[in-house]
C-alpha cells in the first residue's frame, strides 16, 4: 500500500513539474508569410522586423522570464500552403498568436478558417473582406495593423487632386484582391473631387507585355496613372509606360515604396507612392542603421509593420499571458500604442487601425523625397 501511495504521489509531482514546465517554456508565435514566392519581398522584411523585435526582447529576458520563439511559415505565395501551414500552426505548433501576411489573397483564403479556434492573426492585409465578414461583422480572429485599402486609396485621392491632377488612367489586376480593393475607392475619391476617369484598363497575372494595354490611356491624354499592383508587375508597367513616351504622374500604392527605386533600373522621377513610415525621423533612421549594420539587409516599410506588432503582443503577453482567446480579446483592445509606424489603436468594430497616419513621398531620380502626412480616415 504505501508503495502504491509513494508511486501516486510521484506521479502527482512529475504532473506538477511538467505543468511548470509547460508553463514556463517558450512562447510560441507564428509567422505566416510569403518566404519563396512572388511576394517574398513582402514576407521576407514582415518576418526580419518581428525577429528583429524578438530578439531584442528575449535578449532583455523575454517576457516575465520566458523566451518567445517564432515559428516561421513559408505561404510560397499560394493560397492551399498559406491553409495548411495556418492549420498546422493552430492545431500542432500551440502558437498564441500568428503574425499574417500583407497579401490580401491569403488573408482571404485563412480568414474563413480563422473562425474556428481562438488564435488571434495580426496582419497587414489591406482588403477589408480580410477582416469583415460579408455581414459587416469583423471575423474574431483576424486583425489589420495598417489601413485598409479605401483609407489608402482615398489618402491618395485626396493628394492628388490637392496637388492639381485632374484627369485620370486607372491600371489594375483584376485577378489580384489587393489591386482590386485600392482602385474603386480612389476613382471614387477623385471623381468626387471633380476630377476625371477618363481610361480604365485591367490585366491579368498572365500578362507581362503591358504596351497594347496602355495604349488607350495615353490616348485619353491624362496626367497621371493609378497603378495599384505589386512590386514585379509595377515595375514591368512604369517601364513600359515610360518607354511609351507618358511623362506624366505615376500614383502608385506601397509597393513602391523602396526597394522599388532600387529595383526599378532607372531614374523614378514623376512617381509618387504611399508609405507606413517616414525615413527622415531620427528613430527610423537609426533602426535602418543598425539592420544594415547587422545583417547587410536595407529595412523597409513592412519590416516595421513587422517590429510594431511583435512588440504589441509582447506587452499582450505580459499583461494578460499566452492563452489565445486572452490575447485575441486585448489585441482588440490595442489602444494608442506608439509605434514606428505611428499611433495604432484597434476599431473593435472593423479589427482595422483608427487615424492611423500615412505618408506621401515621390522620387527625384531614385531617392524618396517626403511630401505630406495624412490621417486615415
């Protein structure tokens, strides 16, 4: 008998230590994002500023002791990898929270999954079907950390007609979510404004020769392109557009935000895009020093999309734990969290950034040139 009771008792502490133990390891976070596709560009600088955030804080001693460790998930740009690897996070990795993409197609395609459990994703999608239900209803798990597309479009807008442009082409991916959600509500914002649309032109992934497209656009005359589509197709557009003869503006979205000067193989005058940061503030600037410095890599935009929502959830993590449904219900409470990428705090109601400030900048040559802030509204 009192073997019975030592064995029990043994049992009952090795139980115990090993509830510690679970208690006290890692915190586990995902990271879903395009690593080897056609947006890895994107998913690559996402994922460095969250390791860059995580290493920071565990190299400080982690949270309250515990080290937080990033499980990395290579979408490959492809809407079936970006489900699996979502489900093998959720459902075998224990992560407390996944950091999403900023590919509007995958927050699509996971957001209907997202349902089913309790794991908060804290992404950067900027199509509002990403967060919002087709009822208007936010879907419970998935979050936006930079404005959506109609409040980009609409900032865009807005500068434009400020600065005198008043007749219009439009070019978009019909196929692509992300060029999709940003062209209707700038042609909305610019034609209230009293300017004109006058040529509207779509293509598909397909298409890489963009000349017989742009055609009609240079014969409507106008002064500026709306281009917005991802990095490879922008540059192959701009290109071809310019080699056309068109000297006219280019709007563009956030991908052309740098790299793209660099990428672009010449001057980028006349291109105006929209970016999450500003590179002359002094914090920006150091952070771009010290990645440099450390691991050869130029930081971009989504790399401090990528350090912000890291160092969120380490302050969720401190302040409510790791429990999933924990930190999804304080991630929807995130409020006025001082940021490199500015103010956020998190609209209950749509699971989107409120007031969230963007910038304006153009080129001269290659080099940015920063024009004006303004507020999402």
């Amino acid at each position: 008998m009192k073997k019975v009771l030592s064995l029990v008792l043994m049992l009952a502490m090795l139980l115990g230590m090993s509830t510690v133990f679970a208690t006290e390891g890692p915190i586990n976070i995902g990271c879903l994002q395009d690593i080897s596709g056609p947006t890895s560009s994107l998913g690559n600088m996402v994922y460095g500023g969250v390791k860059w955030a995580v290493d920071e804080i565990n190299a400080a001693g982690g949270v309250n002791g515990r080290m937080i460790n990033v499980i990395l998930y290579d979408t490959k740009g492809d809407v079936t990898e970006a489900i699996n690897a979502y489900t093998r996070a959720v459902t075998s990795d224990g992560v407390s929270a996944i950091v999403g993409p900023p590919v509007a197609n995958i927050g699509l395609a996971v957001a209907p999954e997202s349902e089913n459990n309790d794991v908060p994703i804290l992404g950067f999608a900027i199509d509002k079907n990403c967060q919002l239900k087709p009822d208007g209803t936010p879907y419970k798990n998935m979050f936006a950390f930079q404005p959506a597309a109609h409040q980009q479009s609409a900032i865009m807008g807005e500068f434009a007609i400020k600065n005198g442009f008043t007749k219009f082409g439009v070019v978009y991916n019909e196929g692509n979510a992300y060029s999709v959600s940003l062209q209707a509500p700038f042609i909305e914002t610019v034609t209230a404004g009293g300017a004109e649309v006058a040529q509207v032109v779509t293509y598909t992934k397909n298409d890489k020769d963009f000349r017989t497209l742009l055609q009609p656009i240079l014969n409507a005359d106008v002064e500026a392109v709306f281009i917005p589509n991802y990095t490879q197709e922008l540059i192959l557009i701009a290109q071809q557009i310019r080699s056309m003869g068109f000297e006219g503006a280019l709007i563009c979205g956030l991908d052309a935000c740098p790299p793209f000067n660099t990428l672009f193989g010449e001057p980028a005058d006349g291109i105006y895009f929209i970016n999450n940061i500003d590179g002359t503030e002094p914090a920006i600037i150091d952070m771009v020093n010290n990645v440099k410095t450390a691991t050869g890599i130029d930081a971009t935009n989504k790399f401090f999309l990528g350090y912000d929502v890291a160092n969120i959830l380490k302050g969720i993590f401190e302040e409510v734990g790791t429990n999933p449904a924990d930190v999804r219900d304080a991630v929807e409470k995130v409020t006025d969290y001082k940021g490199l990428t500015g103010n956020i705090t998190i609209d209950p109601a749509t699971h989107m950034p409120k007031g969230l400030e963007m910038v304006m900048f153009k080129y001269e040559g290659s080099t940015p040139i920063m024009l004006e802030r303004y507020a999402a509204d």
